[in-house]
C-alpha cells in the first residue's frame, strides 16, 4: 500500500518485434539517487533521523503529502537505510479497518508482543485487553499511550527501532491518538517514528464501508488527520519541479517528456502512470489521441481513470475475485480466498493482476501495489459485482473474532434499509465504545441509522452518533447528525438527548448563552419546568435558541400535574438537561441566567448549591441572604461515569473557596474522562483542574495540566475549550512575568470570547494581562485591565481570585478610594463561605486599604491563614507586609518576611515578583548573593517533576508510570538535571530539596 505504482508492462508499450527495452516505461528504469531527484533535503532530513537514534537521541517526523507524491518511498528508503543496525515495526492502514479499535496498532506490534511480560502490570493488562488477548475493558488510554512509549523503549533496547506507519489516513482512530501519544513523547530511547498521512484524508471518521454504491474511496465526511499530530514535526511533500520532474522522464523526447511534466504537476506517481500509459506513437511525439487537454483535470481522478483502463484489460475471472480483494483490502490471503471460493474462483485468478504489477501476493497476504488501484478495481466494478464481494466476504468472515468486520461489510452490501443488519452495527457501536472508540461508535450508528426503516429508530441512532461524536471531540460531525434527525420526536428522552447534543455544538462554537438556552427550552416543551417554578424561556434576551427546539417533540408529551414532574415521560433527562445548562451559562459567567436555571428546579440536589449562589431575586448578592451554604455542598465527590456530575460538583467547592474538595472532584471528572474516552469533554476537566491547582498554588501542575488540555482542544478543534484554557496558560504565565507568553495566548483568547459572550474567558484573559502589568510594576496598565476584567464578573464567588489583585492594583497606583468597593465584596463573600485561604486574601487586602495602625494585624492574620494553603498567595501577602514594614523602617521584620517571598517566588519561578522581593530586601539593608537562590529554579517544568519524585526514592519506571513517560526519558531529564543541580547522583536530590 504504497504512493508509487508498481508497473506492468502493457502490451502497447512493446515495440514491434517485441523489443522491450527500448519501449519500457520509464518508471521502471530509474536506480539509485535518480528515484529521489528533487527530494535532496527530504532524504537528509531522513538521514539526521536516523543518526540521531543511533547516537540515542528519539525523533518523530510526519510526512504527508497528496496521493503518489512520494510519502512512501521516503518511508521505503528509510526502512532500507534502518535494516542495517536498527529494528523496523512496520504497519500500513487499510481501510476495511478504520472502524476497528486498535487494529493498526496491533498490526505494528505483532512482533514485539512478547515484550509485553516486561511491561508494568497495568500497561501490559491494557495492550493485551485491546489485543484481544485478555478480558476486561480498558479503562485508561492515557496508560494505553504510555504502555506503547515503554514497549518502543524496551524493543529499542538491544537496537534501535525505526517506527513506519504509513497510510495514517486508513489507520483507526485510536491507533493513531496512541502513536501520536507516543511520538510526542520521544527523547532518549532510540526510536524513530515515521508517519505517511495522505492529504484530504482522515482517519477513524467514517466506515470502512460506506455502501456498495459510494465505494472505499472516501467521502467528504472525512477529515484532516493532521491536527491530532500537533507537537510533531512535518515534512510536506509538494511537487517536483519542472526539471526534477523530466529528469525521472527517461526515454522520451523533451516535448512529450515536458507535456507529461506539464499535466503530471510534479506528482512522481502521476509521472510514472501517464507515461505508462502512452503508446508507443505517442512516446515518439504523436500525442494528440492522449487525453492530454490543456484544461487539466484534479490528479487523483485522472489518476484512477488510468488504472482503471488497464484493470479494464484483465480476464473477467481477475476482475471479479480482483473485487472481492479490493473490498476487504486488509490483505489476509486466507480471508480473500475463503470468500472467491464461494463463486467458484481461485488464487490463480489473480495471477495476472500480480504480472501487470497491480498486486503482489505472498503466501499470506494480498496486496495492491497502490491505494488507486484498489479504488479502481473497486469502482470499475459494476453495482451487483460489488455487493456480491462484500457478502462473500461477510460470510467467509463467519467467527466471533470478525465480528464487527462482518457487521461492516453486510452494511456495505445493503441497498437499502435492514434492520437485522442495523442491530449488528448498533452492537458494534457498543462494543466500540466499550474500548474507547467513541468515534468508531459513532460511525456505527450512523450507518445503522441508514439503513434503518422506522422513524423513530432511525432518530434515536442519529442521535446516539452524534453524541458519541461529540464524546470523542468531533462537535462539527456531531451538528451534522443533529441536523439529520426527524422532527419532531415522539420519545422525550430523544428529544432531550437531541437537545443536549445541539447545545454541546452551541457551546462548542457559538454562545453559551443560547447553548443554555436550547436546553432550557427542551425543558419547557417536554413540560418539566414545574409548576411552581419560572415561566417559558425568553429567548429573545440572548438572540435565538440554536436548533429551534420548537419542534422537537410531537406535542401530545403531557405538562406537569402541580409541579410533580417525576411521573413525565422523560422526567429522568430534566436533571442532566438544567445541569448542562448551568455548565454553559457559567461558560458564559451570566448570573441572571445563572439564577433563571437554577429556579427551574432549587429542590434537585444538583441545583441546590446554584439555587443559593444565585438566588433569582438578587443573582450578584447571595451573601445578603444571611445563611450559609446548602448542607449537600460538602458531599463525598459523586460516584458513577457522570463526568457533568463531577465537574458540576468541582465548580460549586471552588466557587465556594472549597479548593481541596474542589481539586479532589476536578482529579476525580479528568479520571472518569480518561477511562471512559471522552476525549471531547477531557480538556474542559482538565482547564477546571488547572483552575482550582491554581488556586492552591500547584501552578507547576496546573501548567502541565493546562497545556494538555489545550494541545486536546487544537487537535479536536475544540475553539471555545481552547480559549478557556489560553487564559488560563496566560494567567500562568503572567505570575512568572512572561510578556510573549502571556500577550499572545490572552489576545487569541479574547478574539474567540468577547464575540460570543464567553465571559470566564474573557475575564480570565483580562485577569491575565493586568496580572502581568502588576508584576512588572505597571500599576495604571494593570489597573485598566483588572478593572475590565472585574466588569465581567458581577458575583463575588466568580471574581474571588481577581479581587485581590484589583485592590493591590488601585492601590499601588495611587488610587485606594478604587479599591474600596471590590474589597469590601471579597471581605462579605469571604464571611459568607468562612474559608481561611479567602479570609486571608480579603485580610491582606484590608491591609492595604485600611487605617494604618490595623495593617499590621490584618497581614500577621492573613500570613497565618496562609499556612496552609497557596505559596504564591503567602509570598505576596509577605511582600506587601514587608514593604510595609520597611516603609516604617522596621527592617529587621521586613527582612524576614521579603526573604520568605523572595525564596517562594524564585522557586516558582515568578522572576517580577523576586526581583520585586530582592529590590525590597536590599533596600531593607541585607546585600543579596544570587548564588544562594534555589538551585531548583533553573530546571524545566518537566525536570523539576522527574526530580521531585526521584527525590521521593521512586524508580525511573515508577516516574514513567505517573509522567506518562518512557523509563529512557526520565533517565535522560535526570542526567540534565544533575549539573545544574550541582550533584553527581539521586541520592543527593532528599536533602537539596529539602535544603
């Protein structure tokens, strides 16, 4: 399955007399250096790959490129010049298995499984649970992607391993998310990886057959792989150039060698095919009968008509079984065999397909010499032809081990709808999604909805495809299955399924607003608002709801009796409905709507804490209210797979200063994201968990957190996601003083929000950039940012953790009457939900703008609250009380306190901060030594975490184990840790830390 055609050579192509020589294509006379004229810097890059591993240094390279531009005899060359010294694991993507969890990346390790014995325990469960070697289901992909790095890492540890996956657009999607997993992760253990991806194409997003009439060639449902590789370095291939290309046109005249450059648009292989296809005339100048015309073509369509001329030419018996190889096209001999046997063919069939190069046969497989011209033999074969192969085939593949294959196929010969064929893919699709593979689930659906007859049925599977879709981070495919579905629905719990699968698209692209909204309306028509609570929504206060959910049921669904909603066909899908609602409207950080949903329903416990919040009588004051926080607000995390229940729960601790109880539901929503394969709602666990590890201090962890997130976000073109998690890498980024990092990502995320009212990323952003300007002492710059942020965020639980530095900033710019009012709202949300870390934030900020003979009680008060909680929040209090105090010419106490802030601050490493600290303690009288600052400071994130659990007494697999690492990385972090570290050995690393 190669970019390059292997020739035949046609009987037109022999000249009279039979002298072939002189007639060859010339495709089939290049050697050596010719077959990569023009490719110079391509094959270098090849080269350094190579070295690096041989020399212990990993590497990862995506080639992609249009079909038959080069990609795989690049990744030929490579494998040849790797045979020498290096092992080569080689797996190419078939089609008919793109809707198979895992296939490609079994295929790959087929001959290393017997590593897996040295593998961790849970590593080693997973790889053979999705091999089918084991029981149980899988519940990590994150260990899924980290056993693949160890198991590259153990077989490159004889030889180093040389890694081609070439077709990556036909490889399944789960395959390609682990070996991207893997490959970004690279660094010491002596692997290349090489990836082939064709342009246009994508894996893991449709069938593997898409009905006999459409054909394997790919639909528009398609999509791009190219962004799941993010991270890694690409290597496009375009065309050759005009004197490249004529120099492989060897044997013709310059005329026609030029013509055929001209039409072939330096495509190799479209050089190789047109020039095959020329007669001998024609090869002597005589071009007018080619179908040459001067208004080009698009190339793959060409392309194909060219191969499909010369299948034309084979015995009717070739093309038939030459079908039937087309539409398995996983290359098992056995399989192919098994199923032409079934109309009377044989091997023998095939023999003259394998002397005119289209295929290559060995004892076990069968194998087309080019993707095009298994398109050809597929498309050049009349309807009924085609359907006879794919029910060959499923009957051939009659075991339980080819289960969902055979579910594929009988899909593929159906003509129209089939139920008993519907209900094998709706297994498929559930058995896909017991492994992770909520896109291959999707695609499943999809295509038993088609061909299914009742109406009803038919909604309820397009439904079910989309919102797996939507689990798997696909929201564009996702609208497009919403779209699909008939209205209106007689099933309620369809329709508010169909509702939450729009507003997922809503939130993902457009407004949280009308995201909560197109719920809250689903609410209202299914009649589960309740009697007693708030009207129909008026949607015309935030523009109209996406979907018109006017229509989504059929109108006979009855309204609620007195408020009783619980006997309501549908009653179960009213807390999921008003709950997803109040995770878009605090997207949108809109208390009025905030306060609508939560009246809808203030008795479900999943409301409650939203209900107290924002009462609907005053939703930016609940502190008036006079009473604490629902009892349910202190519940153990929720139990079960309900990832909106966890996060639900994470956003109510923090927005009550709960941060411990906060981080313990935040870890537990990324847990179940991770095991269940949500991959579309795992970077919005993942920003919440940054955000509260923010809170407590763990900026390091909420870096690394964040930035998961967002490269999860890009990849699955998640925008509205990707902004929250910009400002959040922003706001990071400011504490440490980093301009470039702060200024791009805050203005990117701003360009996203401020359109579509995502208002906790905007304010985020705002936050970020006045956070930057207070730390590199801009008081007037970061007051005007902080200020427009404050404006974003009526309720003092959102704006908790911008208050402070609101009140720092009015002050410092010479402005305290300013900080009075948001001030005197952290001090009454403070008293409200009586948590120390917040109680001393609105002490330090009484501090600043209070009498002067309280200031020094308020920052003993606030540091003591400290204690326990955020290190950057203590240090900033000591800054300020030792400013404070040196002002008063106390130096010997201000000297005590800016030392400890200094040393907090370096450590993090928030440079504006501990040169702040630093100018302080020198004009307090203490002359500083820049060597006495902490060593750890000068390690990159990733070494600081390797060090800190070496230091733990950990082992390098057990750091690769919680990193998801290779044992070979962290053994290559720490030998660049130690010299700057100014040690010789692990044993040193308990007491520098401590030190």
């Amino acid at each position: 399955m190669g970019d390059d055609e292997p020739q035949g050579r046609d009987e037109e192509l022999r000249a009279p007399g039979g002298r072939r020589e002189e007639a060859r294509a010339p495709s089939e006379r290049r050697e050596g250096a010719l077959a990569f004229r023009g490719r110079d810097n391509e094959v270098r890059r090849i080269d350094d790959l190579l070295a690096g591993a041989r020399d212990g240094v990993s590497g990862a390279l995506l080639v992609h490129g249009e079909a038959g531009i080069g990609k795989t005899t690049l990744l030929d060359y490579a494998a040849a010049r790797a045979a020498d010294g290096m092992r080569v694991l080689r797996v190419e993507g078939v089609e008919s298995e793109t809707d198979l969890p895992f296939g490609g990346l079994h295929q790959l390790f087929l001959p290393v499984l017997d590593l897996l014995d040295r593998l961790p325990d849970a590593q080693a469960t997973a790889l053979r649970a999705i091999f089918g070697l084991a029981g149980g289901a899988v519940h990590d992909r994150f260990v899924l992607g980290l056993a693949a790095l160890s198991t590259l890492a153990e077989a490159a540890g004889e030889q180093p391993v040389l890694c081609v996956i070439d077709d990556v657009q036909w490889l399944d999607q789960p395959s390609v998310d682990v070996l991207a997993f893997a490959a970004r992760r690279l660094c010491a253990e002596r692997v290349v990886m090489l990836f082939g991806l064709r342009d246009g194409g994508g894996s893991g997003a449709g069938p593997a057959g898409r009905g006999a009439g459409a054909g394997p060639t790919g639909d528009a449902s398609l999509t791009d792989d190219a962004p799941r590789f993010k991270g890694i370095p690409r290597l496009p291939l375009g065309g050759l150039d005009r004197q490249s290309a004529t120099a492989l046109l060897t044997g013709l005249l310059p005329p026609v060698a030029d013509r055929i450059a001209e039409q072939a648009q330096g495509n190799p292989l479209a050089l190789r095919v047109l020039a095959d296809a020329l007669t001998l005339a024609q090869r002597e100048g005589q071009l007018g009968p080619l179908a040459l015309p001067d208004d080009v073509a698009p190339l793959p369509g060409r392309l194909q008509d060219l191969i499909a001329q010369r299948i034309g030419r084979l015995p009717a018996a070739t093309r038939a079984v030459l079908t039937v190889a087309a539409a398995d096209d996983t290359g098992e001999l056995a399989v192919v065999v098994g199923a032409i046997g079934r109309f009377g063919g044989t091997v023998a069939d095939l023999e003259p397909a394998e002397q005119a190069g289209i295929v290559r046969l060995s004892a076990s497989a069968v194998r087309f010499g080019h993707p095009l011209s298994r398109y050809a033999a597929y498309q050049s074969a009349p309807l009924s032809r085609r359907i006879a192969a794919h029910q060959a085939l499923a009957a051939a593949l009659d075991s339980e081990r080819h289960a969902h294959r055979r579910a594929w196929h009988l899909a593929a010969a159906a003509t129209g709808p089939d139920e008993r064929v519907a209900a094998e893919l709706e297994r498929v699709a559930a058995w896909a999604g017991s492994r992770q593979g909520a896109a291959s689930a999707s695609a499943a659906y999809e295509r038993a909805a088609q061909l299914t007859a009742d109406p009803d049925l038919r909604a309820r599977r397009l439904i079910d495809a989309a919102q797996k879709a939507s689990e798997s981070g696909q929201d564009e495919r996702c609208r497009r299955l919403a779209d699909q579905v008939p209205l209106p629905l007689s099933d309620p719990a369809s329709a508010a399924d169909l509702a939450r699968a729009r507003a997922v698209v809503e939130l993902g692209y457009g407004s949280p607003a009308r995201a909560a909204r197109t719920l809250l309306a689903c609410v209202d028509e299914l009649g589960l608002g309740g009697g007693d609570t708030l009207g129909p929504v008026d949607s015309d206060t935030s523009g109209p709801v996406d979907g018109d959910t006017s229509g989504l049921v059929d109108g006979s669904t009855p309204g609620p009796v007195g408020g009783d909603t619980s006997g309501l066909a549908g009653a179960d899908k009213m807390a999921p409905l008003l709950t997803e609602a109040l995770h878009a409207a605090l997207s949108a950080e809109d208390t009025a709507l905030l306060a609508e949903i939560a009246a809808r329903a203030p008795h479900l416990p999943e409301l409650a804490v939203a209900a107290w919040l924002f009462p609907i009588e005053a939703p930016d004051a609940p502190a008036a209210q006079g009473f604490p926080p629902p009892a349910g607000h202190g519940s153990p995390p929720p139990t079960g797979d309900d990832h909106m229940a966890l996060l639900m729960a994470a956003h109510y601790a923090h927005l009550l200063a709960d941060h411990p109880r906060a981080y313990d539901h935040a870890t537990a929503a990324v847990a179940q994201c991770r095991a269940s394969g949500i991959g579309g709602w795992l970077p919005t666990a993942l920003d919440l968990l940054a955000r509260v590890e923010t809170a407590l201090g763990r900026t390091g962890d909420a870096q690394e957190h964040a930035t998961e997130g967002l490269q999860l976000a890009d990849s699955y073109d998640l925008d509205h996601r990707a902004a929250h998690l910009r400002s959040r890498l922003a706001l990071l980024a400011a504490v440490q003083g980093h301009e470039a990092d702060v200024r791009e990502p805050a203005e990117e995320a701003l360009g996203y929000a401020r359109p579509r009212g995502v208002g906790r990323a905007t304010a985020d952003a705002l936050h970020a950039l006045g956070l930057l300007e207070l730390g590199l002492g801009r008081a007037e710059s970061a007051l005007a940012q902080l200020q427009a942020a404050a404006g974003e965020r009526a309720h003092p639980a959102l704006a908790q953790h911008l208050l402070p530095d609101l009140v720092e900033a009015a002050v410092r710019a010479g402005r305290p009457d300013e900080a009075r009012e948001p001030a005197d709202r952290l001090a009454a949300w403070a008293g409200t939900v009586g948590q120390p870390s917040l109680t001393a934030l609105s002490r330090r900020c009484a501090a600043l703008i209070g009498p002067d003979e309280q200031a020094a009680e308020h920052y003993t008060r606030a540091l003591a609250l400290h204690e326990h909680g955020s290190a950057h929040d203590r240090a900033r209090t000591a800054l300020l009380y030792g400013e404070w105090l040196r002002r008063r010419r106390r130096n010997v106490e201000a000297r005590e306190h800016l030392r400890t802030a200094m040393g907090i601050f370096t450590n993090a490493g928030a440079a504006p901060w501990a040169d702040r600290a630093r100018t302080e303690l020198e004009a307090a009288g203490e002359a500083h030594d820049p060597g006495t600052d902490t060593l750890i400071g000068r390690l990159s994130p990733q070494e600081r975490e390797v060090v800190r659990l070496a230091a733990t007494g950990a082992t390098n697999r057990e750091i690769a184990t919680q990193l998801f690492l290779s044992p070979r990385t962290v053994g290559h972090h720490l030998y660049r840790a130690f010299p700057k570290l100014g040690i010789s050995s692990r044993t040193q690393l308990s007491d520098l830390l401590e030190s």
